[in-house]
C-alpha cells in the first residue's frame, strides 16, 4: 500500500468537531497513511493540548502549530512541505470521512489512472441531513463543469504528489485556492474525476469562513472561469488588478446580499424558506445566471 498524506488546517473549529474529523482519519481501513495537521491559532491552547496527546497516541500525526494566523492557502502549502507520501488527501477539521473514503479513493484513481479524484458527499447541519451532493464523475464532464465552476468538493481531494509537485503547490487566491487548482491540473494535462460514492460527509456551517467569504468566492470564480473556457490560467497581477475593479466589487456585493438572504434557510421554518427562495429567484439577476448554470450542470450529469 502506498502511503497517503492526509492534510488538514485547524482555526477556531469547535473542539467536538475537531476530534470527530481526526477519528474519522485516524479509523480509515487504509492504514499506511500519515496525517499533518497546522494549527493556524497558537492561542487555542485546548485544542493544541488535544491533539498532541493524538501525536503522542498515534504515531502517524504530526502536528505543526504556526507562530501566527497565516490563512488557509499558507498552512495547507506548509503542510505539503511535510508530505511524504505517493498521495494527498485533504481533510476539514469540521467534516467526516467515512472509513473506507481512502481505501475506495486510491483503488478508484489507480483502476481508472485519474490524478485527482473526489466523491459524492452528504451535507449535513446539527443534527439534519440536508442532501447528498453529486458532482459530475468523468474527466470530460469535469472539464466541461470547470468552464463555471469547481468540480470536485475540495475536502473530499487525493491527489497524487506529484501534481502538487509540478505545479508548486496552491496559489494564493483567496476563497478559490481549489478552483484555481483544479483549472490549473486540467489545463496541466492530469486527470480529474469523482468517484460515485458517498464516502465524505460535508458540515455545512452558517458562520463559517466559506459563508462568511461566499460573495468573495463568487466575483473570483466569474474571472478564473473566463480564462479558463479561453484555454487560460488567470495570473496572479490579473488577479489582484480585478480585486480593484468596481465589476469586483459590484458582482461581491450582489452576491453577499445572495448568501446572506440564502443564510437564513438554517434557521427558517418550511413556510419562511419558500418566500426566502422566491425572493431570491426574483430579485437577483446573478442569481438567476446561477440557477441557468446549475441546469446546464444537472443536463451533464444525467448524461453520464
């Protein structure tokens, strides 16, 4: 068995949901693994307390505290200089892995010689199911998806080494440091797909950071996804030139108004969620442009 270095970045996580990802990693049947975790919050003493008494239980953790909050994009780069293994695999310090993701994973890239691989994923919020999310399964539908938006749920990646070795790892884009990956593996020559099977269950948080940065997330995707369907990698001063741009600022401000509308589904009664989503179907032109795409998506899937 290969082995497989399993990578994951902890903030400001509740402790619970952080030991339920670690045992989730820690219980997978693929054992030949290794598992680094950075701990991009020094002050959180418990949970750093916590998990090096995992490191002194388990001698597969290593855990890396940073000096200071350095983001996302950072740690996980700092957790890839530790990387040993032939595969990466990334793992949110709020989510699930069932025990044989990996297992199932490494034997699907290897029997279909994909490069990057995902899976379908359950999304779940306290104690509710909210649905299961499947994304499109083959290399050429996932190409065709990237032309709008990222095709493979980024906590759900393994990723041979050596593409993050080729192509140096992630850029500093922030809140699409993954679609900015993914364009960048496609247009490299490498393989992506998901593999058909729910093996991951994704924690969809209302105050968390991918909410929080959503409107963000959004304006980016608009300007990777346009060099992309022109056969282009978007570079890093056309990037930071379009952070500047007022079409930047509208397209984020219409769309935090989106998410923040569309928040309140976590907490509203069946009656309130129908006239939240109504309001937002009449109200917001790119939220209609985003309902157009996800058909486009769904006709692609059924394809398959």
């Amino acid at each position: 068995m290969d082995k497989v270095s399993v990578i994951m970045s902890t903030y400001k996580e509740p402790i619970e949901w952080i030991q339920q990802s670690v045992d989730s990693i820690l219980n997978q049947t693929y054992k030949n693994l290794e598992f680094i975790i950075i701990v991009d919050n020094p002050e959180y003493v418990e949970l750093v307390s916590l998990l090096n008494d995992y490191a002194d239980s388990d001698d597969r953790i290593s855990v890396v505290v940073n000096n200071n909050n350095i983001g996302l994009v950072k740690s996980l780069n700092k957790a890839l200089s530790f990387c040993t293994g032939e595969y990466v695999a990334r793992m949110d310090a709020d989510d699930i892995s069932l025990p044989e993701r990996l297992s199932y994973q490494i034997d699907y890239m290897n029997n279909k010689n994909y490069d990057l691989i995902g899976c379908f994923f359950e999304v779940f919020y306290e104690d509710r199911i909210l649905r299961v999310a499947k994304g499109v399964k083959t290399h050429e539908m996932c190409t065709k998806v990237l032309q709008y938006e990222s095709c493979v749920a980024h906590p759900a990646w393994v990723v041979r080494k050596k593409v993050f070795d080729e192509l140096g790892g992630y850029r500093d884009f922030d809140a699409c440091e993954d679609y900015d990956f993914l364009i960048r593996t496609s247009l490299a020559g490498y393989k992506i797909g998901n593999i058909p099977e729910v093996l991951l269950r994704y924690r969809d948080n209302p105050k968390s950071i991918s909410h929080e940065k959503s409107g963000k997330q959004y304006s980016i995707t608009q300007l990777l996804a346009e060099n992309y369907r022109k056969g282009n990698v978007t570079g890093i001063d056309e990037y930071q030139s379009y952070l500047k741009s007022s079409k930047y600022k509208k397209i984020q401000e219409i769309y935090k108004t989106i998410a923040d509308i569309d928040r309140q589904r976590f907490y509203a009664d069946k009656k309130i969620h129908k006239i939240i989503c109504l309001c937002r179907l009449l109200c917001f032109r790119e939220f209609r442009k985003m309902k157009s795409i996800r058909r486009r998506i769904n006709r692609w899937k059924k394809m398959e």
